[in-house]
C-alpha cells in the first residue's frame, strides 16, 4: 500500500525533470491551454518522460470523476489524459490525448 503523504515528498526530493511543450507534438507557439495557461507553464506541471508511473512504476490507470484525470491502479498517483488548447487564430479548442503524470511539485498529500 502506498502512502502519498510519503510518496510525494519522497519524490520531491529526487528533483524528477518537468516536462516541456514537446510532449503536445507539434502546436504553434502562441498556443493557451484552456486555463489560460502558455504551453510551456501547463507542460511544467508533468513530469518529463514518464510512462509508467513515477511513484510506484504501474502502467494501469483508471478514470477518475473529473473529466480527462486519471489515478495509477496501483498507488492513486495523478495523471492528466485529455488536455485541451486553443491555437492563435482559432475559436475552437484542439485536444491532444496525452498520459501525462503530475508532477511531485503539484501535489499535495491530503
Ligand atoms: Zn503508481
């Protein structure tokens, strides 16, 4: 069982590298997350490279009752599947599908 008011702090102090806007593909700069966030300051909120889970290495996921969020199986890790962004000149948002693990300096164990 893991407890993630150790897992986070644990992880915190292994300085894991945060992701950057390449983990979108190829969006224009310019582009905002739905948040109003640049696309560089949403992708920093991930962890960099991260497939399996970064707390506990599980590869399953199961949605959670927010749109687009999932927790790892195994540890109740965060991750963000759905991301929605609205390019420069467009009115519609475009949506990338994306497993992307929350960074340890996002969270907070409650
Ligand atoms: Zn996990």
């Amino acid at each position: 069982m893991y407890d993630l008011s150790v897992e986070i702090p644990r992880l915190q102090a292994e300085g894991l590298p945060h992701a950057d806007a390449s983990v979108f593909g190829d969006l224009p700069v310019g582009t905002l997350h739905e948040s109003g966030k640049s696309l560089e300051k949403y992708a920093a909120q991930f962890v960099a490279g991260h497939d399996p889970c970064p707390c506990c290495g599980g590869v399953y996921w199961a949605w959670t009752i927010q749109h687009g969020v999932a927790i790892c199986e195994d540890c109740g890790w965060m991750a963000r599947v759905f991301h929605y962004f609205r390019k420069p000149g467009e009115s519609k948002d475009t949506s990338v599908q994306a497993v992307l693990w929350y960074h340890p300096d996002e969270l907070r164990a409650r």
